[in-house]
C-alpha cells in the first residue's frame, strides 16, 4: 500500500527571505502529527509570493513526488502580493468549491474579515490540494472545525473530509484521531 505522502507549503515573502521565522509547517507538522493514525512522509516548502514560484513547487509536488495532499499556508488575501489562490487554481484540473466555503464558514466564526478569504481545494491528477490561511490558530481551527465547551461539533473542520477524498482519488486509505478530527467516510467506503 501507497504511503500517505503529504506536501507542505508556506507563502510568504518575509519569511521565505529569512525576515522572520515561518509558524504555518511547523503548526502543520504538529497538527497532522496528532491527528493522523495513518504513517506518513512529508515534503515541505517555503517560498515567497510569486505565482510562478507556487505554480512550479505545486507542480513539482503533485507531478513529480506524487503528493496524495498538499496543505498551503498564507497568501489568500484580497492584498496584490496574496496569489496562493491564483497560483492553484492555474494549475488545477478540477475545483472543489466546498473546502473554501466551508474554511469561510468556520473563519467566520472568529472575525468578519473571513469574506475577504479567497482560499480554495482543488485537484491535480489525483492530488488534493487545499490553501489554508496564514495564521497558526486560523490554521488549526479550519483544520479540525469549533467544539463548544462540553466537545460537541458547532462546524466540522475540512480535514473531516481528507481522508475520504483521498480515497475517492485512489490514493492510501487515511484514519484520523477521532479526539482530534473525526474523518467521515460513508459505511460502505470504511474498512
């Protein structure tokens, strides 16, 4: 059986020109490292916001290190450097319009900036490909959705999907931590 092999990558000029230290992999490392039973591998990436830049490194991901996944981090914005979202849809083969409302959903939750929000999950070949906002805690929460205080479900986090995509697009089959995200899948998909 295929490894899960999960692709990483954080836009940012100043970081990727060493002006200050990148959160988004780390933050990312650390959240699929508790929410994955499954073992994977992972290829990361820091690059500036240039879509040439993005559109070769996501290529080069999917096309040529056959990611199953890959997770960027910043860049979504409506500002004139924030091209994440341009760079991945140029490359795209199929858009899957439901990640991006749904991660507006839960943003919206926080701050009422979240409209301004243009992320967006596609797919390459058979790679899933979803652009996460910048932020640490914005990143997690759109992760793994918002639980009230006694732990019950308010919104499901994106990744309550992941595996199941994954799955539908003949890649390894992915379990989750149910403590940490629930992944969905219908009976007859489970094994």
């Amino acid at each position: 059986m295929d490894k899960l092999r999960i692709g990483l990558v954080s836009v940012s000029d100043r970081a990727a020109k060493g002006i200050y230290q990148d959160l988004g992999i780390p933050t990312l490392k650390n959240w699929l490292s508790t929410a994955l039973k499954t073992a994977f591998t992972i290829e990361s990436r820091l690059i500036p916001d240039e879509q040439k830049i993005i559109e070769l490194t996501l290529c080069e991901l999917v096309d040529d290190l056959a990611c199953h996944l890959i997770l960027t981090t910043g860049g979504t914005g409506p500002a004139l450097r924030d091209v994440t979202p341009d760079a991945t849809l140029a490359i795209a083969d199929r858009e899957m319009p439901g990640f991006g409302e749904q991660m507006r959903q839960i943003s919206l939750h926080f701050v009422p900036t979240a409209i301004l929000s243009r992320q967006v999950g596609v797919i390459r070949k058979q790679t899933l490909i979803l652009n996460l906002p910048g932020q640490p805690k914005s990143i997690t929460e759109t992760l793994a959705g918002l639980k009230d205080q006694q732990g019950s479900e308010i919104v499901a986090g994106i990744f309550a999907s992941v595996p199941y995509c994954i799955q539908l697009l003949e890649g390894p089959y992915v379990e989750t931590d149910p403590s940490v995200i629930k992944a969905f899948r219908p009976k007859s998909a489970m094994r």
